[in-house]
C-alpha cells in the first residue's frame, strides 16, 4: 500500500462531514474530498482518483453499498473501501463489509483516533 494521501468521504449528514474532516485533514493531514451522496461521489470519484474511499453506509438514495459497487463497476478506481456505519448496520452488513471493504469503523468515532484507524485498515489491504 503507498501512503494514504487523498480520501473520499461520502457522507449524508453534515455535522459528521464536518467532524470527520476536521479528523482527517487537519489532524491527519489528508486531502479530502466530501460528497453527500453516492451519486456526487460517482461523478466526482475518477477525477479526484482517491487512495481510500471511506462511505457512510446508510444514506438515501444509493446505499454506501451500492455507491461502492457502482464505483467499482462504473470507473477505474480499485482504492480500498471503509464503511462508516453504527453498530446494528455493520451486524446486518457483515456480509457486504468482509467482501467490498477493508474494514469498518462504527459511530459514533473518536475524531482522535480516525486517521490512525483509516491508515491501519487501508495497510491491511496492501
């Protein structure tokens, strides 16, 4: 796995962006883009060619499911994938997760601990 230098973060609710990006970019120092929806995330996942993709798992409209596989099927992006999800969705998605993903971190995160928690799960997948 080379560093971890952009990640996507495709996320419904607005104050988790905000958290999540503060996390991600000042403390861990990434780019990041945010989109969200999944169909944001579509059109603009090629162009910002990401090292992690990191998705909410339920939003409206495209799942964070759907969102990846319709990634993985619609553009030449292969980074690996982490789901944000809590604690009942990651139980009923155990499947999906272990297939498409390298892992998953469950909400509410510590916004502390979430660039280590990404670059640890995104290393496994190298």
């Amino acid at each position: 796995m080379t560093d971890i230098r952009k990640i996507l973060h495709v996320e419904d609710d607005p104050d988790i962006r905000e958290i999540a990006y503060l996390a991600l970019a000042d403390l861990g120092g990434y780019e990041v883009l945010q989109c969200a929806d999944g169909m944001d995330a579509l059109e603009k996942v090629e162009d910002f060619s990401p090292d992690v993709i990191l998705l909410d798992m339920m939003m409206p409209g495209m799942t964070g499911v759907e969102t990846l596989v319709a990634i993985r099927e619609r553009t030449s992006v292969t980074a690996p994938a982490i789901f944000m999800t809590s604690k009942n969705v990651a139980t009923e998605h155990q499947d999906d997760i272990k297939t498409l993903a390298v892992g998953a971190i469950q909400k509410p995160f510590d916004p502390v601990a979430l660039p280590d928690q990404i670059r640890t799960m995104a290393a496994s997948a190298g």
